[in-house]
C-alpha cells in the first residue's frame, strides 16, 4: 500500500505546530525538510515519496504533541527508572504502597508534568 500525504494536510499540521509551539522545538533541519515538502506538495498536490512520507510521518508526530502527552512519555520513563532503582534497593519492602503508585495513571501523569517544569 502506497503512502501519500496531502499538502492540505501538511498545512494543517504546520499551522496547528505554529499554534501549540511544537514547531519551535523542532531541529532546523526538520524546519527546513518540512517547508520544502509543504512547497514540493503544493506544486504536484501531495508526496508519495515513500522514504519522503516516512520522515514526514516522524515530524508530523513531533508537531501534533501535546503537553499530555509529553507529560506521559516523562511520567513513563521516571516510573520505569523509580521503579527498577526501587527494586533493587530494596524500598518496596519498608514501602510497599509505592509500587502501586508507580503502576497508577494519575501518579505517572503527576511525575511527567513535575520533571516537564523542571526542564
């Protein structure tokens, strides 16, 4: 199956990274493969390029991030690193209850926005 994007959805997605800032977190030469696309899009109306698509398809998920999101890869990866370093200190055996708390979505969701504010 053949892959194609659309240049309205190019577009699209640019002014949505524009508004939620994403597009700014970019590398430059990110920035600059996106625009040339948008413009190689908008002369022959869509990329089918599959290696093309594939880069695209990688940018295009950096800038539909949320700060949700962002928070629950963070909260993610500090509950795997809490959790290994847990267990083999042995803190679940004086602190039983933090092992739920690092499997809870809530707790995980907390730890992913207190290390975003911390950056």
């Amino acid at each position: 199956m053949k892959m194609l994007i659309p240049h309205t959805e190019l577009f699209s997605v640019f002014r949505k990274g524009l508004r939620n800032g994403n597009w700014y977190r970019l590398d430059n030469w990110e920035k600059a493969f996106y625009k040339a696309t948008m413009l190689y899009a908008k002369l022959k109306n869509r990329v089918m390029n599959p290696k093309v698509v594939s880069i695209i398809l990688k940018i295009i998920e950096k800038l539909k991030e949320t700060p949700y999101l962002r928070a629950l890869k963070n909260g993610l990866e500090k509950a795997k690193a809490m959790f290994s370093f847990c267990e083999t200190n042995g803190v679940f055996g004086w602190c039983p209850r933090l092992r739920e708390w690092l499997k809870t979505p809530a707790y995980i969701i907390w730890l992913g926005f207190n290390s975003l504010h911390k950056l």
